[in-house]
C-alpha cells in the first residue's frame, strides 16, 4: 500500500514551491524512461504468457483433511525464478478434469520440446480464478531434462475446492540446457 510519504509526487524536493519542476525531478523521470527504454531494448519480457482454459466439469467431492494434506504435498513448490518463456517448448494442449481422491481439480496436458536442445527444466503455471474472476491460487507441475523432440504429458494439481474453479490459465516456461 502507498503511504503519502511512498508517493514520488509528493517527496521533498520534487518541486518546488511555486509548482515548477526542479533539476532532480528532472533527472529522476530521464533516469526512469533510460531503464525503460534500456528494459525494452534488450528483450526483456513481462513473463509466460497464459492460455485461457476452460472448466467443464465441477462435480467432485470435497477433499478430506488426509486427502488435502497428500494433494499439497503433490500440488507442487514455488516457480523457477530463472525459468522463462522458451521458443522450444510448445504447450500441445490441456483440460481441467477433477480426479477420484486426493487429486481433486486438475489440469492435464502435453507439452512438446520442439527445440534441437534439450531443456533443463521445463515447468507448467496454472492459474485459477472463482466465478467473480478472483485469483484462487497459481499451482505447478515440472519436469528436469526433456530432450529434443520430447513430450511431457504433465498433470497439476489444484489445491482449490472443486466448486470454487470456474476459469483457468496456463502457460509453460523452461530453463535451457
């Protein structure tokens, strides 16, 4: 959350008292739009980009207290901080299906390394989102050296209720070799 003092419109300095801008405000904003620019130059991107999904399917029971605990145990850790969008890896398809047991609302799929090199790593993100289009929860699922030409047929887990999820995203990111 912004405080006033967080506000870079309102900081000491930034103009002065009859409204005119100052040389420090002046070189702050050059400064910004230099790391912008410089951001935009060298092909830095925003992160995966997600394909929409969609649930069909939301009849399920609830998961027991064991079965939630074995689910989250499954459902996968944090992203790769170093895993980013890769030419090579094509997302072939994907469906939400709710599974018998602990496994709940899944999302499973195919993802193919269509490169000449293998990938070191190669992750699925699932995002899923409530009726009203509120974030539930972002789940994975990764796999480690998928060679050249490979499939991965991969499988995450939701850790949402199964009559909670109503839309979904997913996208696929890797390490390279």
């Amino acid at each position: 959350m912004m405080t006033r003092a967080d506000d870079p419109s309102d900081r000491g300095g930034a103009a002065d008292r009859s409204g005119g801008a100052t040389r420090r405000c002046l070189l702050t904003a050059l400064g910004g739009g230099g790391v912008a620019l410089l951001a935009g130059c060298t092909g830095a991107d925003e992160g995966p980009t997600y394909e929409e999904g969609e649930v069909n399917e939301t009849d399920g029971e609830p998961r027991s207290a064991e079965e939630m605990s074995a689910a989250a145990a499954v459902a996968g850790g944090d992203a790769t901080r170093s895993a980013t969008a890769l030419e090579a890896l094509d997302l072939r398809d994907h469906e939400y299906a709710v599974q018998d047991g602990y496994k709940g609302p899944t999302v499973k799929g195919t993802v193919a390394n269509t490169g000449e090199e293998s990938v070191d790593l190669a992750e699925v993100r699932v995002r899923a989102y409530d009726g009203d289009g509120a974030l539930l929860g972002r789940y994975l699922a990764s796999t480690g050296d998928l060679p050249a030409g490979g499939t991965w047929r991969f499988e995450v887990v939701l850790l949402a209720s199964v009559d909670a999820v109503a839309d979904y995203d997913v996208a696929v990111v890797g390490v390279p070799s």
